[in-house]
C-alpha cells in the first residue's frame, strides 16, 4: 500500500508542477542581424575602412599620421556633400509645398499631419513593439504553495494509515 500512495504522490507532484515547467519556457526570436536597407552609402564605407586601417598603421608603426588626416579629409568633404544634398532636399520639398498649396489645400493639411506622425511615430512604434512583445507569464506562487501542502498533508495521512494498518 505504501508503495501505491508513494506512486500516487510522485504523480501528484508531476501534474503540480507541470502548469509551472510550462511557463518557463520562454522562446525568443533571435534577429538575423541583416539591416532591410543598406544605410550607409558603399563610397562612404570604403572611406571610414580606409580611415580604420590608416589609423591602425599609423598607431602601429608610429609614424606620423599624414594618411590619417588625409583619409578624414575626405570624410569630412563626403559629409559636408551629403548635408548640402539634403538641404537641397528639403528646400525642393518645401517649395513643392509652397507652390501647390493655394491649389491644392488638402495638401497642406496631409503635409501637418506627416509632421504629426515624424514627431510622434518613434514613440508609437516602441510602444507597438512593447505592447507585441512575448512576455513570459508570471508564475503562479499561490497555487504552487496550495498543491505542495495537499501533498504533504496526504503524504502525512498516507503515512500515518500504513503505520498504524
């Protein structure tokens, strides 16, 4: 008989603490770590490789740092000619707007509205992702304390019957 309620409690203790091995697993997906777009310009790249590798010798060998100061020459210029080419952006995007306002007044209004959502999508997308994420389900500290003690209490009982049978 002892051998039964042994079984039995072991069995008990399998189905209290299955609800809990189940919780814990928590799988997350890995990311691939690949960008959806190439952001930074191939040329641009080559530059900064170039400046990685003149300041490494440069700090190799000692020597003096002419091939460093060339190479951030450069990307200084690249940067001066990226920002020149992304005000002449906005300047045609705004004079765009400017000219097809008076004809076109639901422009304007869409135009406030992009504003709206450059200001305030950031906050809206982490809040999105947040509100996505898998988060684990909190375990049940209650409920697992109850189970234990049912099995103790009928441990205890079980013990206390074959003993005095």
């Amino acid at each position: 008989m002892l051998g039964w309620l042994t079984t039995l409690l072991f069995t008990l203790i399998v189905i209290a603490t299955a609800n809990v091995r189940e919780r814990a697993t928590f799988d997350a997906a890995t990311p691939s770590g690949e960008a959806e777009i190439n952001s930074i310009d191939v040329e641009y790249q080559t530059l900064l490789d170039a400046y990685k590798t003149a300041y490494v010798a440069s700090k190799q060998t000692g020597g003096s740092s002419t091939a460093v100061e060339t190479v951030q020459a450069q990307i200084l210029a690249a940067q001066d000619q990226l920002r020149s080419h992304i005000g002449q952006n906005q300047f045609y995007i705004q004079t765009f707007l400017d000219e097809y306002e008076g004809t076109n007044p639901e422009l304007d209004d869409l135009h406030a509205k992009s504003q709206v959502f450059k200001d305030q999508g950031p906050q809206v997308a982490d809040e999105l992702v947040a509100s996505n994420a898998n988060v684990a389900t909190p375990i049940d500290y209650g409920s697992m304390i109850t189970r234990v003690i049912v099995l103790v209490l009928l441990l205890g009982v079980s013990l206390a019957v074959s003993a005095f049978a």
